[in-house]
C-alpha cells in the first residue's frame, strides 16, 4: 500500500489534497477583513509594490489580462483603468469569499465591461491555449499546493510574447533585517489578525507559509524550468518582497 504525498502548509505537513481546503479556511475567515489587514501589516507599502508591478507589467489598451489570486481587486482595478473598452481583465481566485469581496468592490468603484471574475484553481486554468497577454499573482503563489503545475499552466494560457508577473513575499538579504522580520512576523502578525479578525491562527499560517516558499533564485529557476525565458526577479523593501518576471517565447 502506497503511502500519500504530503506537502507542507506553512509548518505542518498534510496530505496533498487536503492543503487546498485548509488555505481556503484561512482565506474564508479573513476575506472580510483583507484589505484592512494588509495596509495594516505593511504600513500601507503594499500599495507601491502593487504599483510598480503594475509599472512593469507593460499592459496597455486593448490587452487581456489574468490577474490570478486576485482577491479583492486591488491589480483587477488598475488593470481595468489601462486595457480600456477593448480589453479584458479576468479576476480570477480559487476563494469564493475573497472572489465575492473583490468583485463587490470593483462594483462599487465603477469597473463594469470589461472586466470578469472567475472562480478557478492557478494549477488547472480553465482558458484556451494562448489567451492572455499578460499574468499576475499577487502573494498568492505560495498558497498553491504544485508551484510547478500552476507555472506550467500560466505558461500556456499566456500568448507568445506575454508576461508573467509574480509579486510574492521572499527572503530577505540582509541576516538583521531578516530578524527583525522574523520578530514581526510570529509576534505582531498573530497578534494583529486577533485583534482585528479574532483570528492568529490564520496570520501564524500566513507567517509560516512565507517562510516555506521558495527563495529568489529558487523561483526563477523554476520558471526557467517552466518554459519562461528573460526570467528576472527585482527586489523590494530589502528582499521581504520580490517581484518575479517572465515571458512566454
């Protein structure tokens, strides 16, 4: 008899098909709160990395656009000002409560027509061959149970020539500041999501959930495996958060 795979959801190991459900109970508890939440545990600078992501993606009128774990809009929305009427923005996120916070959002700021919310898993993406000229995940990867799956998906729905942005949380470069991080992230972080969601547990899974996704190089290399080329990663905040990017050949 076989023995299941496991994998790791932040510290813990579990079974691998059991890893979706347990991240969709953390993003169920705090989908209401999100938004509040990351300005306050980023003292709002999220707003710029999700800027200059925006910056570097490129888009331009007329271009179709995935913005995959998409959660409550923030890239959708700006993404939605850029391709304009003859262009498309699919907000896409495995979550129902972030995808209904997010699309109740983008309503109530204006976006409607070319913009769609689709509930879909970033390993198994439901879109043809060939269909987006650029991708985003925004802190979402390292909640995906195969990495390399959902890489390789991106990769084909992406059009040649399309780009791949990957905005994640990684390691930081400096052992001081990679510390103080660590301080912050297991003793505020709980004590945050208590206080402002009744919840700890579920920012110590985010906490952890940082630190098991892979490094800088580790990433790129894997998106070299993947099939993208002109792979780059630039560093933000002193490496807390990397913006990764790729393109399809």
């Amino acid at each position: 008899m076989s023995e299941k795979k496991t994998t790791h959801f932040g510290y813990e190991q579990v079974e691998v098909d059991q890893k979706a459900e347990r991240v969709a109970d953390v993003f169920h508890s705090v989908a209401g709160k999100y938004d509040l939440m990351n300005d306050l545990m980023s003292g709002g600078v999220h707003r710029l990395w999700k800027r200059y992501t925006i910056e570097k993606s490129a888009v331009r009128a007329g271009h179709k656009v995935l913005d995959i774990a998409g959660g409550t809009g923030d890239l959708s929305y700006q993404f939605a000002r850029k391709v304009g009427p003859e262009g498309l923005v699919v907000l896409a996120d495995i979550n129902a409560s972030m995808l209904n916070v997010g699309r109740d959002r983008l309503t109530d700021r204006g976006v409607a027509g070319n913009l769609t919310c689709a509930q879909a898993d970033a390993q198994y993406l439901p879109f043809p061959d060939n269909t987006f000229d650029c991708i985003t995940i925004a802190f979402g990867l390292r909640n995906v149970t195969d990495k390399d799956l959902a890489l390789a998906a991106m990769l084909r729905v992406l059009k040649p020539g399309g780009r791949l942005l990957i905005l994640e949380f990684s390691k930081p470069g400096n052992p001081l500041l990679e510390k103080a991080y660590d301080t912050y992230s297991f003793t505020l972080l709980p004590l945050m999501g208590k206080l402002i969601t009744n919840d700890s547990d579920s920012y110590r899974y985010l906490a952890e959930s940082i630190r098991m996704h892979p490094d800088q190089k580790t990433l790129q290399g894997m998106m070299d495996n993947a099939g993208f080329v002109m792979t780059e990663f630039q560093n933000m905040t002193g490496g807390i958060v990397a913006l990764h990017m790729g393109v399809k050949p």
